[in-house]
C-alpha cells in the first residue's frame, strides 16, 4: 500500500510501546529500600515516570522523605539502572493490540524506529529480550546523542529521520516530553491514553489520543 501517509512511524517505549511499569516499580523500590525508604505502591509509580530513570528517581526520593546529596543520589541510581539491567523484562509486555498494530504497519511499508529517554543500552536489552529488536530500523535512547539532547528537545526525532534518509514522519508517544519534542521538529504525534501520562491525554498537545492500538493506523490516515 503506497498511499499511507507516513514513511516513517517512532514509538517512545516506556508507557507507549510497552507496559513497563512493574519492573520500573520494582527498579525504583530497589533504590528507595537501600536509602532505607519505604516503598511506592506500583500503580503510583505511574506518576513518576517521564524524563528518563535520575528523573523518576528523583521524584521518588521527594515523594518518600526528601532529597539526598548529589554523591548519594549518583550511587543510587547507578543501583538502580543495574537492579533495573538485571530485571528488564519480567513483567514488561506490549500494551494490548500492539503487535497486529506493527504487523499493519509494516505490511504498509512503514518503517519503525524507537526513541525513547530511556538509555540506548537498557532499550536495545528490552527489546531482545522480548524479540521486537528486528521491527525497528534504528533504536535512539536519551544518551545516544549526548547530554542535553533527549526530548522534549527535538534531537532524537530529526535523528530518527536522518537515519531513515528522509521520509514523511510521524510519531507516538504519552508524555508532554514526547509531544513537545514532535512539535519542536515539526512532527505530527499521536498520544495514547493508556500511557504514563504527566497530563490528562487530551492535554498533551498532540495532533489526535488514541484509547488503543487498533486505532493508531486509522488515525495517522486521518491525519
């Protein structure tokens, strides 16, 4: 099909593409309970999320007592990315209707990139861990272009683009970081509402919501 409207469709990962909210929770508790905190409920650690994992942690720290120095703050997190390195994909899955949605996008002839702020490293692990690695044309995460550069800047998506050689793009995300970003590059975003959504779905700024998989495709054609 040589009339879908977008070459090229990205997909942030955490709260977009996959559900990884329990072995995030499981991360973050790991570092809380070295800092001798008590531990965040997992449907709360949902309100976390966003920015990559010195933000979610950070938040966490505050909500559970205050923040800690700079040199503590550094060695829990390095915890926390090895706790989280070593538990990658437990319970992380495909948020409902995922897989059909990439099989109707490739058989379009889309081709698929992931950009996320999670680190390029722990996004490719993810991936192979759960066999989606070969979907995607390129993986991008927030250190892959150096510091300062992760979204809501619109680094990684231009790159997501260049990689590709040029191509009408679109993007998927569930955060204000996510639709800022598209809109400082010029990208159309759809936004799931079924995310970790920082603002109500409707809120976000993205061109359209979507409530499920099964919508993305019709909507990019109506976009």
């Amino acid at each position: 099909m040589t009339d879908f409207p977008f070459d090229i469709v990205g997909f942030d990962l955490d709260g977009t593409l996959l559900d990884t909210l329990g072995d995030l929770a499981s991360a973050v508790n790991h570092a809380l309970a070295l800092e001798g905190r008590a531990s965040i409920p997992v449907e709360n650690v949902r309100h976390l999320v966003g920015g990559g994992s010195r933000k979610m942690l950070a938040r966490a720290l505050e909500e559970t007592g205050g923040p800690v120095s700079d040199a503590r703050f550094d060695t829990l997190s390095a915890e926390l990315i090895d706790f989280y390195g070593d538990n990658i994909a437990v319970h992380t899955q495909l948020y409902p209707g995922g897989a059909a949605m990439l099989d109707a996008l490739e058989a379009r002839g889309v081709r698929l990139a992931l950009v996320t702020n999670k680190l390029e490293g722990l996004a490719v692990k993810l991936l192979g861990k759960l066999g989606l690695s070969g979907r995607f044309y390129t993986i991008i995460g927030g250190d892959t272009l150096g510091d300062g550069r992760a979204k809501p800047r619109p680094d990684l998506l231009l790159e997501m683009v260049a990689r590709a050689g040029g191509g009408r793009p679109a993007y998927v995300g569930d955060t204000t970081y996510d639709t800022r970003a598209a809109q400082a590059a010029g990208i159309p975003c759809v936004a799931v509402s079924f995310g970790f959504n920082d603002l109500r779905a409707d809120q976000l700024g993205a061109a359209a919501v979507i409530d499920h998989f099964d919508q993305l495709v019709p909507t990019l054609e109506s976009l």
